[in-house]
C-alpha cells in the first residue's frame, strides 16, 4: 500500500536516516536541492522559507551532506539554540571555529582584525565557504546587514562565503 502512495504522489524515496520524521523526497524537491547547490556554488544569500514541517531543516541537511561529498566547499554551521541572540560577533566566531586549521592561530579579538583574519583564512583555505543557520529568520536585522558586510568583506580578499 505504501508503494501504491509513493507512486500515485510521484515520491521518489524515503530520507529516514536524516530524521525520525517520514519525509518523502518528490521530483520536485530534488530540483529545489539542484538548484539550491547551484545558488550556494554561485556565492548566494539564500533564504530556504517554507510552512512549518515542510522538511526545510532536513533539506538542508541533505544539501549540506551532498556539498560535503562533492569536496568542493566548506561547510560552516551556526549552532546557536536562540538564533535571535547571535550577533555578527558570533558568525565569525563560529567560521572560525569551523574553518581554523592550525589551532595556535587564535582569532583576534579585535573589530576589524578579526574580520580581515577571517577573510585570509578563508583565502588560505581556497573553497568557498557555505555558512548554515537554521531559522535565520529569527536573526536580528542588524546580523543580518552585518552578515551581508561579511560577504562582501570575504569577496574583497579574494574568497566567497
């Protein structure tokens, strides 16, 4: 019966090991996951918005999952459990802590020399960088301003996040 669903719907396969929760994968999710990769590979701010379940949370994990296989960029996730909380403070800090390669090269504390170490480590890595933050729409305006800065900081210097 369940096989008889699946193929009325179109749903192509079953992504149980990503949650606990039956979500089913259409043709027409898997071009949304293309076409986010490419978004992601073209240096984009994206915004993943949708209806409470829809399954963006495991999207994205998925299109995190398949950017790690590809090997071709970084992947850097903000882990902070109240998201209007983070400030621009804590991207960086959370890149830095994602990206750093040598552990004795601590980031600066200071405004500005933290965002241009941060831009060279980005640089020195040479893939651009893919930043996550699940319910970024509960992100302070200002971060948001601040993350954009970010952005254009990183493309100055030569890298992409």
């Amino acid at each position: 019966m369940l096989s008889d669903i699946r193929n009325h719907y179109g749903l192509i396969r079953e992504i149980s090991s990503i949650s606990q929760i039956a979500y089913f994968e259409t043709t027409q999710l898997q071009k949304v996951v293309t076409e986010l990769k490419l978004a992601i590979k073209d240096s984009k701010l994206i915004v993943l918005a949708g209806m409470v379940g829809t399954g963006k949370t495991t999207m994205l994990q998925q299109i995190q999952d398949l950017l790690e296989q590809d090997k071709a960029i970084l992947i850097a996730n903000s882990l902070a459990l109240d998201v209007s909380q983070v400030t621009p403070a804590t991207l960086v800090q959370t890149l830095f802590s994602e990206l750093a390669i040598d552990k004795d090269d601590p980031m600066p504390k200071v405004v500005g020399l933290r965002e241009r170490a941060l831009r060279d480590l980005i640089r020195k890595r040479k893939k651009p960088v893919a930043l996550f933050i699940d319910d970024a729409h509960q992100l302070p305006s200002k971060t948001l301003i601040a993350l954009k800065r970010l952005m254009e900081i990183v493309r100055s210097g030569k890298g992409t996040l």
